[in-house]
C-alpha cells in the first residue's frame, strides 16, 4: 500500500513536468493533416504513421507500421513480462476535413489558448491517444504489473474498411486480455460518460442525372426534369424531416427497445437538453423532453441528410435547370437492425418512388453493445472518479467506432471505453480543441485503471502481482 501511495505521489509530480512534453507531441501530429477521405492526403497519412511510431520509440515503446491494402496502423506496446496481464489501448489519428468557414485559426497549425489546444485532431483522437502513452509510460516505469499495446488507427474517419487486415495479420502478437477504447465524449465538463453501446452507421450517395448538361430553365423549364428538386422529393419520401421519423417500410422492424432499467439509468445520467444544445451550436431541437432526447441519441436509429448538390452554387440566381444532382445521407442503426437488411430496404424503396436515382453505399457499420457491469467496468468507474474526482455515468454513444466491432469480433476480449472529449471540444466541428484539464485528469484516470487492471487480472489468474 505504501508503495501504491508512493506512486500516486509521483504521479502527481509528473503530471505538470510533463505538460509540454505533451503540448510538443500533440503539436506535431496536428499539424500533420491526416484526413482519410481525401486520397489528396496520402502522402500526410503516412507521414503522421512514421510520425507517431517516432513518437511510441522515444518513450520507450516498442513500434511497427503495419501496412494494410488502404492505410497503415501504428502498433506499439511496452511488453513488460509475459506472465503480466495485457491491455490493449484503441485511439485513431485519422482527422476529418476542415474546409468550415468558421475556423477561427488555420485547422492544421497547432494553436494554444492558455489551458486550451486548437487545431483538427486535438480531441478526436490525437489528444487522447497521447494522454494514453504518457500515462502508460509512467506505469511502466513505476513497476505496475501490465503490459500495455497500443492500435493508433489511421481509417477510423472513413468507417475502418482495412482494421480487420490488420488485426489478421498481427493476431498472435495481440496478446491482450482486454481492450480499452479511448474515442468517445461526456455528457458535459462536470459529468463524465462511459459508454457501453455505439451505433452503427450506413453511409450512401444518391444520385440522379436527367440530362448531359444544364439547360435555360425559361426555354426547358416544365418540361425538363430537375434532378435536384427530385431528390429533395425522394430525401422527404424517406423521413420526416420534421420529427426525424423514417418512413422506409422495415427500418424499425428488428430495433431492439430500450428496457425500463436502461431508460430508468438513461434519465439518471445527469444528461441536460440545454447543455447538450449550447455546446452543439443548436437553436432549437426536435424535443424539449429530456426522455425523448436519451432515447433519440442513444437508442433509435436515425436518418440524415449531410449535404446535396447540384446545379449553381455561386452568387445570384442564375436560371438554370441541373442535368444531375448529387445527396449525401446516412443511417445510425442500433442493436439487431442489420446494416445489409437496411440496405436493401433503401434500395427497393428508392427503386419504387424513382428508378433514375442510384445508390451507392460507401460502407457500413453493426451496432455494438457492451456491458456496463461488472469488474471491468468497476475499474473504470473507479478510474474516472481517481481522475477527475467524479463518477462517471454509464450510456450509450450515439456515434460509431468501426474498429470497435471488429475487435469484438476478432479478439473476444471484454472491451471497456474511458474517453476524455467534451461536447465543447467540437468533434467533426470548426475550431476543434482539447484541454489540459482533460488531459491531465486523463493521465490520472489512465494510470489508476492500469493499476486496478493488474491486481484484478492477476488475482482472476490465482498469480500473486508484485505491490506498486
């Protein structure tokens, strides 16, 4: 005990003399744009790997590069002692674009506003994933009984078609007895989230050409189809954009309801409709019910529209009928609706109310849903509470993490989530940022669970784990 004490003490030492250790790192992998979507950014794909496994290798960690047919994920570890307990840590350093106009500084040069970091990537997930190893290497170095790798992904963004690749080719070497994902947001500054459940996703462009180019819609114009005002038609067909309701016969057909005990812990939360809309930016929303808005978020499906184009875009009106027209949507699913099922369902549905319009799918992601008992989760209620002096409450996340699917399939280990992003950080939004207070907390957090992790893992193990 007096040696557990001894290195919380330290730890408490370290955290501050750290600090720019940490801003430097995070610094440069900022401002490296590793956006995947944009085949533009191969090249800084590839950078922002060698990068980060520069990073890994200057604090002590073993590194690879693991090539993939699409990018590569960086794999490291600090192999300690084979007969330890292993925890493997998820982050990604995959970015979305930064094309918003709102962009208060230049998205890929690392800004510091005091205790604030400003820049694409800072809190989704390059932040996290450095609080991470610094809090793994401290453990490391104070004889904690664990042994820690590390997936940075770099295809997180686009739905990680090539993450299984990885994990077949590196299967032996992923030793680990659980997995720890940190890519995920609280409910607000003061109360912090574990998740248990994600959504998943099904992204699709609908596009429809009626001509071979743009015609004078005085001279064409009641005869001419117009390709945009079809698919705005179509988009209204399948849901209302007024309550969100999908109107696509068979989308609700195998959701799986929210239980009274999980709604009952949903309301308990501490989840505010007021603070949820300040920190999005949003003016108004479908509902001012609290219990409407847990189980829009967390448990229904949803369909969105992100953007259509077509036709003129510039300044003015210019009187133009469009010869095609373009829609970018999605659907979040939930527990047993079967992303392919859906699929289909769209697809017939489309060909019904307008055989023109193709449907490409750009992937698709099942749903995940975890445990929110039991030991593991025990440690990480323990740990956030170590961390930042509060108890976390236990929900499920409304966004998609593709890898998590695949390691639950591929590993079979229990799979827990300890994130450190706050609404206010802005994941996916213009001006993007982390802070040291999360980060700090984190490390503290971090450092706790991988000590529970060890003593709880070897005494599941009947092994005696040496006091730290």
């Amino acid at each position: 005990m007096a040696q557990t004490t001894d290195m919380y003490a330290a730890l408490d030492q370290v955290i501050p003399a750290v600090r720019e250790e940490f801003e430097t790192l995070l610094c440069d992998l900022v401002q490296i744009p590793t956006v995947s979507m944009d085949p533009a950014h191969a090249g800084d794909i590839q950078r922002g790997a060698n990068k980060a496994a520069e990073i890994l290798r200057a604090c002590d960690a073993q590194a690879e590069i693991v090539e993939t047919p699409g990018n590569p994920v960086v794999f490291g570890q600090f192999m300690v002692n084979p007969a330890y307990p292993t925890v493997a840590i998820y982050n990604h350093l995959d970015v979305q674009p930064a094309n918003e106009p709102e962009w208060q500084h230049e998205p890929f040069v690392f800004h510091r506003e005091d205790d604030r970091y400003l820049g694409r990537g800072t809190t989704d997930d390059k932040g996290p994933a450095l609080t991470a190893l610094l809090a793994a290497r401290f453990a490391v170095q104070h004889d904690v009984p664990l042994n820690i790798q590390f997936i940075w992904e770099l295809e997180e963004e686009i739905g990680s078609p090539h993450f299984a690749h990885f994990i077949r080719r590196k299967r032996k070497a992923l030793t680990c007895d659980s997995v720890l994902v940190s890519d995920t947001v609280w409910l607000s500054r003061h109360q912090p989230a574990v998740p248990y459940g994600l959504r998943g996703m099904l992204p699709l462009q609908l596009r429809l050409q009626t001509g071979s180019k743009d015609c004078h819609s005085g001279l064409t114009g009641g005869v001419a189809r117009n390709p945009v005002g079809e698919l705005a038609s179509l988009i209204a067909r399948c849901y209302d954009a007024q309550t969100g309701r999908v109107k696509i016969k068979g989308f609700y057909d195998d959701v799986r309801r929210s239980s009274r005990a999980e709604l009952t812990q949903f309301l308990a939360s501490g989840f505010s409709l007021a603070t949820f809309k300040k920190a999005h930016g949003l003016r108004k929303s479908r509902t001012n019910d609290v219990r409407e808005a847990v189980q829009a978020i967390w448990s229904r499906p949803t369909f969105e529209v992100h953007g259509i184009s077509g036709g003129y875009q510039g300044p003015g009106v210019k009187t133009i009928v469009p010869a095609s027209a373009e829609a970018k949507i999605s659907m979040r699913l939930v527990p047993d609706q079967d992303p392919k099922r859906i699929l289909a369902l769209v697809r017939d549905f489309v060909k019904q109310h307008n055989p023109d319009v193709t449907v490409t799918c750009d992937g698709m992601l099942p749903p995940y849903l975890g445990e929110c008992s039991g030991a593991y989760a025990d440690a990480v209620r323990e740990a956030v509470r170590f961390g930042f002096g509060k108890l976390p409450s236990f929900t499920r996340e409304g966004g998609s993490i593709g890898a998590v699917v695949t390691l639950d399939q591929m590993l079979h280990v229990p799979i827990m989530f300890l994130g450190l992003s706050l609404p206010e950080h802005g994941y996916h939004a213009p001006n993007e940022n982390f802070d040291w207070s999360q980060a700090s907390g984190g490390m503290r957090a971090f450092v706790k669970y991988f000590e529970q992790l060890s003593q709880m893992t070897q005494r599941a193990a009947g092994v005696v784990a040496p006091s730290v």
